[in-house]
C-alpha cells in the first residue's frame, strides 16, 4: 500500500468517526424526545396549561410556572440587554488594547463557564439578603442576568469585530462622531450576530433551575405574580418538584411540562434563526 | 494661500518614523498626486489632511497640517465639523450596507438635515456629480451592496461629495476596479477640480501624469520632489524620481 491509499483510508475512517459522533448526538436526543412524548404527550391540553398546582396531579397545571417564566424572562431582558451590549461595546469600540483589557478579556470568557449554581448563591447573597430583594421575581431576573451577560458581552463583541474597519472609517470620514458610527453603522451592520447572541442566553436561562432555587424560588406557588417583588415560580423548578414525588401521575406532569419547555425554547431558536436570515438577505439586498 | 499645507510634520508608528520632515503647500481647485513605492508614507500623509491618523494607536505627529491656514492639530478645532470639510475615497470601495439612496444621504442624516426635499435634491445632484446617476437613477432603494465595483466606488464619491467638501483626499481610488471603470473614476477627477481641490494617491505612474496638475514623489517617508506634473515625468529634478517613474524601481 502507498502513502495515498494510506491517506485515502485515513480520510474514509474519519468521516466514519465524524457520522459516528453526529449519530450519537441524535440518538440520545431522539430517545429522550421520545421517552417524554410517550409520558407526556396525552396530558398536554389546555387545562394543564391553564391549572394551578394541586396536590392531585390530574388536576394540577403549570399555569403559574408559564406565568412566572415570562415575567421572569422579560425582566431578564431587560436588564442583561442594555449592560450587556453596552458593555460588549465598550470593550470593543472604546477600551484600550492594553494588559488590563485582555485581562478583563479572559476573565468575561471564564465567567461564561462557571457553574449556574455559583451564580444562585451570589444572588442569595447579595440581591436576596444584602439588598433585601427577598426571593422575588426580582432577584431571580437579576441573578439570572448575570449569569448571562458573559455570553451576550463575548457575543456582542465578536459580532462587532465583524464589521469591516473600512465602515468605521468611512462613517468617520464623512465627519460622524463615535457614537453616530456605533448606531448608524456598526450596530446595524452587526444586528444579526447580536441578536443570535441574545436569544441563544435568554434561551439558556430559560433551562436554568439551579440559581434559582438557591435563591428561594418557591416550588408551591398558588398565585400568579403580580409585580417584580412577588414571589415565584417557573417551569424547569415546576419540572423539578414533580419529578421528586412519588405519584406515577405526577411524572407524567412533568413529561407533560418538559415537552412545553422544549416547544418554548425551540421557538426562541426559531425566532433567532428567523431574525439572522432576514437581517442577512436584507443585507445582501 | 494655499488650501493644504504641511508644515515639517513627523509621524511616527511607535518608535517607526513614517513621515519626515515633510513640508508642502497645496493650492486650491488643483488636483496633486502622491506617488512612491509602498511603505513610503504617501497614504500616511493624506490620512494626516482628516485626521485618520488618529485612529491608530500609538502615533505620535509633529509640525503642523494647515487647512486653509488653520493648525488642525493644534488649534482647537471641532474633529467632526473638520472632518466634514474634507472627503474622503478609499482604496476599497466601502458602500454601508444600506440602500444606494441612505448610503449618500448618510452625511445629510448625520448631521440631522431632516428637510426631505433638500436630501433627494442632494443625492441626485451628488450621484450626477459622481456620473453613477443614470446607471441607479431607477433603482435607488436597493443595497448599494448589488453594485459593481465601479460603480460601488463612484457611490463612494457621491457619498463624500454630498456634504459638500472643499477637498477630496482619495486613496488609490481606482486601484481595485477594471480599466473602464478606472477611466471613468480619472474622467470624475478632471471634471470635479473646478469645484474642489483633490489629493490623490496612486501606484499607476499614467494615471498619475494623466489627471494631476502637480506631483509628489515620496520615498522612505521623505518627500523628494513636488513639482508640475509635467516635470516630474519629463524632466525631473531628482534621480531617484527618474528611477521610480520610468520604472526602474518601485
């Protein structure tokens, strides 16, 4: 055998490998997917989404989780979206390139990878205790917002390295300040990275259980809440105490809720992918 | 009087010295070529004229750059209303990611002209300027992204002769694109300098001695020779300038 064949038979066992690990992937997906449809699906109706939690499990529902999840979502939003893109831009376009700044660089990039866990008790901590926030909707947005903001900083920044220098350049040739290049220009030219960057961590938080928990997220809620310092509940901590019971019912429950947290969070990639299609066709003209 | 004056003006990159000693006086509604191999600071010396310089880090200028007798660098002038008055065409052409219309209303909109009428005025009478009317006149609202090289290029102009600059400093303007729209670009030149007053840098030794009136030769960040065009390619005074335009170097 010559060294081509070698290489040929090299290159035939990798894309095995790689179909292997794709296989894999998609397995363990299609089975867990199957898995809780089989459970859940003929409990989806509009009374489980419509019902408060009971101790009856076939009269149980996730009404105030849903409830909570989207006020807790909106209030996520707005506070890591503004900080968040404001600070993405300001390392990019206005910091100086020196050793404090790929410090902070670094240290941004490893806060994406510390555990969610560690977030929940910052926010006992701090928004909970030493702010007196209690376990509101409150603290909960705002322990979550940290916990997204390394992912829409790095995003941001990466999607405003894109724009070409020869933008900025012309933009400020023409005698428009900083500012006026950053919105006219850059942040347009930049939209459909940041928007994917946006709905990627919302669509993360919206999984997260357990900052929330350490933070005193309550697992019974009776009632909807009805401002940013009521207390809550939301899906995943909903999915979470059902599947402790011991009630077969109440399994299939949270099969029931996990297939909604799924239609949720595929809709919100939905809306991602949209978005970055239309922004790049319109692009392109 | 002249429009553009430098004033033995240094530039250095760090500790790199770009530019040196550099003194030279521009007069208006001339057009003048920069020419000189690469890395000879003949670009570095333009961007000084809008202060684009200033965008890199780690420069450091000295002398002075006058613009119609004023220090830009010293005296206390506003860098957007400056930067106004001088326009600016690339080696690329850089349309924004916009339509052909929003592109050349773009430093209309900057500088919060809202008056709808006076805008499409503008923009026609600056694509016209810029001979791209014809050629997009139907077709306004599309990316200016859809465009030709050329014709990205000549949106380009329009774009910088919209806010109606006194000087146009262009970069190897022609550089990118086909003959044709290079003889088109060099036929814009001649017919704009009865308005403004036009620095260009060029590699293309021809066009150079078809479109300007007065000519610089640089090397190693030093100025040469400035003199009338017809000099420098005929007679120059300069060994150095005889070498580079007859092609011996560069």
């Amino acid at each position: 055998m010559n060294s081509s064949q070698i290489n040929r038979i090299k290159d035939q066992l990798f894309r095995i490998f790689a179909i292997l690990c794709t296989a894999a992937g998609i397995l363990v997906l299609g089975v867990l997917l199957y898995d809780v449809c089989s459970k859940g699906l003929d409990r989806l109706s509009w009374e489980f989404l419509a019902n408060l939690p009971s101790r009856f499990p076939e009269k149980s529902g996730i009404y105030t989780a849903l409830y909570g999840m989207v006020w807790l979502l909106v209030l996520t939003i707005l506070i890591s979206f503004p900080i968040g893109i404001g600070a993405g831009l300001y390392l990019e376009e206005y910091g100086k390139r020196n050793r404090m700044a790929r410090f902070i660089e670094v240290n941004i990039s490893n806060l994406a990878g510390v555990p969610s866990v560690i977030y929940g008790i910052l926010g006992l901590q701090i928004f909970n205790r030493m702010l007196h926030l209690g376990n509101s909707l409150l603290t909960g947005a705002l322990t979550l917002a940290l916990l997204i903001l390394p992912v829409i900083i790095v995003s941001t920044r990466e999607a405003v390295k894109a724009v070409p220098k020869s933008l900025r350049e012309a933009s400020l040739a023409l005698g428009a300040t900083k500012w006026q290049t950053i919105r006219r220009v850059v942040l347009p030219s930049s939209f459909g990275g940041i928007i994917t960057g946006l709905i990627l961590s919302i669509s993360r938080a919206v999984g997260e259980t357990a900052p929330l928990i350490v933070i005193g997220a309550l697992v019974y809620v009776p009632f909807v809440p009805r401002g940013p310092m009521d207390e809550f509940t939301v899906l995943p901590i909903q999915i979470f105490n059902w599947t402790t019971r011991p009630q077969q019912g109440f399994v299939i429950n949270a099969a029931a809720a996990i297939i909604v947290l799924l239609i949720f969070t595929f809709f919100l990639n939905g809306i991602a992918v949209y978005l970055r299609n239309r922004w790049y066709r319109k692009l392109k003209g | 009087m002249f429009k553009l004056e430098a004033k033995n003006l240094d530039l250095f990159y760090g500790s790199k010295q770009a530019l040196k000693n550099i003194s030279m006086g521009i007069k208006p509604n001339t057009v003048t070529a920069f020419i000189g191999p690469s890395g000879c600071g003949k670009s570095t010396l333009l961007r000084c004229f809008n202060r684009m310089n200033d965008l890199i880090e780690n420069v450091r200028i000295e002398g002075e750059v006058l613009i119609d007798g004023r220090d830009i660098y010293h005296s206390r002038i506003n860098l957007d209303d400056h930067r106004k008055k001088i326009g600016m065409v690339f080696q690329k052409p850089n349309p924004f990611p916009k339509s052909i219309f929003e592109n050349v209303a773009y430093g209309l909109r900057i500088n919060g002209v809202t008056h709808k009428k006076f805008i499409v005025e503008t923009v026609e009478r600056s694509l016209r300027q810029a001979a791209l009317w014809e050629e997009v006149k139907d077709n306004l609202n599309k990316s200016a992204l859809a465009l030709s090289g050329g014709q990205q290029q000549r949106l380009c102009i329009a774009r910088a002769l919209a806010v109606e600059p006194s000087v146009v400093l262009m970069d190897e303007p022609a550089s990118a694109l086909d003959p044709i729209s290079t003889q088109k670009i060099e036929e814009l030149v001649h017919a704009l300098k009865s308005k403004y007053t036009i620095v260009i840098v060029t590699h293309n030794m021809q066009q150079a001695a078809r479109i300007s009136d007065k000519t610089a030769f640089f090397y190693i960040g030093e100025l040469i020779e400035y003199d009338e065009t017809s000099k420098i390619f005929t007679n120059p005074g300069h060994e150095k300038t005889q070498n580079y335009v007859t092609g011996r170097f560069g």
